[in-house]
C-alpha cells in the first residue's frame, strides 16, 4: 500500500479547515440574526407601548352605586399587572412612558412601572414610579430640580415640578413614604453606565402644581 504524501494531507487537512470555518460562518450568522430578530421585537414593543393613547375615561358612577372614599374618589379593584395607568412626561428631557401597572420585570420591559403599595396615578399622596436606567428611563439622568414632569390619566393632567433629586440605597425605602401633599417619586438603578445589577437608586422628587381635565375627560 502507497503512503500518503504530504501533499494530499495538506489538502485534506485544508479542506477539512474549511468546512469548520464554513460551518462557524454560518452559525454566526444565524445567531446573528436571531439576536437581531430579538432586539427588534424588544424595540418594536417598548416603541408600542411609549406610544399607547390615552383611554376615554370610564362613564362616572351615579351616587349610591358605589361608595366613595375618604380622598374623593372610588375605591380601586384589584388592578392586574400590566394594565394602562397613565402617561409620563418629561419635557425638558424630551421623555415619554406608558405608566403600567406594576414593578415585575415584563412590565418593566415594556414601560415604566407604578410601584405597588403607593398611591395610583391621581390620587393624594407620595406616587411612586420605576422604571429602567438603560430603557425607558435613560433621560432621567438629565433631569434636574425646577423641571416640569406631566401625569396624564384618562380623564386629567396632573402638573409636577422637580425639587430635588437623590442618590440611596436600595434598603433607603423611605423616599416611598407616605406625604401629606400631592407628589410624585421617580425610581431608576444608578449607576447610569454601570455594567450588572446596579448598587444604588437615583431618586427625583416632584411635587404637584397645578391640574386640568384631559382632553379624553373632556
């Protein structure tokens, strides 16, 4: 039997590279686009949600057909996660979400989140709102106190002004306390460029003033 030369083991050898480096070729491009498939539709459903109209208010009920609270409005059935609440804005910094229902991590995948446990959006008191540093709330960074933040429900506008904002802990819980005035608390990760799970909070505080009826409440 004839031994190989070297020649022909160079070639097999080769050809064999070459299947390899086809084959990585290829996987890369489908990973490629997979991921690329992948970024659209977390894009393509943060645009949908951002951009989600305000509902026409419910019909309002007849006295006796429900009771009505201590703050002038109806008591709240369970609200689901992810349901529409309302709309943020920030105009300085040229920000709008979609204020849902809730601080899991699908909702906050879509939009910015009311923090369960504080005030809905138009009620009195500290109402509290989260939402991602590298999302929906990337232009919080720039905010700072004198500027206007807009909360819009389904039947009114709601008018803060930026007092102040904080650097805490995630322990530091106490900026959800309750207030003895209309305000409005904005929670992101700080942080802004860290890489992971950020160790700390930026915090801006609002306080109400001003309101009108909404367009749909009108």
């Amino acid at each position: 039997m004839t031994p190989p030369h070297d020649h022909d083991i160079r070639t097999v050898g080769s050809g064999f590279s070459r299947t390899i480096l086809l084959w990585l070729e290829r996987s890369l491009l489908v990973l490629g686009c997979i991921l690329t498939l992948w970024c659209a539709i977390v894009i393509g459903r943060m645009w949908y949600y951002k951009s989600m109209p305000v509902p026409a208010p419910t019909p309002a009920a007849l006295p006796g057909e429900a009771p009505t609270g201590t703050t002038g409005t109806l008591p709240h059935p369970k609200v689901n996660a992810g349901t529409w609440l309302a709309r943020l804005e920030a105009p300085s910094v040229q920000m709008s979400a979609t204020v849902l229902e809730g601080t899991d991590d699908g909702t906050l995948a879509r939009g910015a989140g009311h923090i369960e446990e504080t005030p809905f959006p138009g009620e009195p008191g500290n109402i509290g709102i989260a939402g991602h540093r590298d999302t929906i709330f990337r232009p919080v960074r720039n905010l700072h106190a004198g500027d206007p933040l807009v909360l819009t429900t389904a039947d009114r506008v709601y008018r803060y002004r930026i007092m102040k904002t904080s650097i805490v802990d995630p322990e530091d819980v106490y900026v959800l306390d309750p207030a003895d005035h209309p305000t409005l608390t904005l929670v992101t990760c700080y942080p802004f460029e860290f890489v992971g799970h950020a160790p700390r909070r930026f915090i801006v505080h609002a306080d109400l003033v001003g309101q009108e009826t909404s367009a749909a409440g009108q």
